[in-house]
C-alpha cells in the first residue's frame, strides 16, 4: 500500500467522522480530494471505499442518515437522501 492509497483511506475515514458530525459539506470536501489523488497518482479507489460515496453529490454514504440501502433479486440498491441518486450493485451467486 503506497501513500496515496493510506491518503484515500484516511480521507474516507474523515468523511465517515464528518457525516456522523452532520457536517456534509466537509465530508464532501474529503471524498473530492480522495478521488483527486486517486485521479493524480492513477490508482483508482478501493470499490469498498467507491460505493461509500455518492457518485453524483460526492457525499458519503450513511445507510440510514444520507442513504437508504435495499435488497432486490441479486442486488443492493443504494439511493442517496441528500441528491436522489440510485446505485445498484450485484451480489450473489
């Protein structure tokens, strides 16, 4: 694991801290800069710490407090409550 890889990880950590502070703006701002450095050191985020965070609103995803998370036939949607989005990943089999 490189520095920017520790980098992301502990922005996503401070996004979590900032969200359960009802602080969205600042965990906005620290996912952005997380996906600025993966952008810059072309590393790319972790999908486990990627599906923290709204694609559209860059929020981080709470379930309960900024997202409502479903289960479906070989799927999890995630919907964020702050802009509305949907995500929809697979599981299973």
């Amino acid at each position: 694991m490189g520095i920017p890889a520790e980098r992301i990880e502990r922005l996503f950590v401070l996004a979590r801290e900032a969200v359960v502070d009802d602080e969205y703006d600042r965990a906005r701002g620290y996912v952005a800069r997380a996906r600025r450095i993966a952008e810059r050191n072309r590393c790319g985020i972790p999908s486990e710490l990627s599906r923290r965070a709204c694609d559209d609103c860059a929020v981080y995803l709470r379930p309960g407090k900024t997202s409502r998370v479903r289960t479906r036939p070989g799927r999890v949607v995630v919907r964020c409550l702050e802009c509305g989005a949907t995500a929809r990943y697979p599981y299973g089999e």
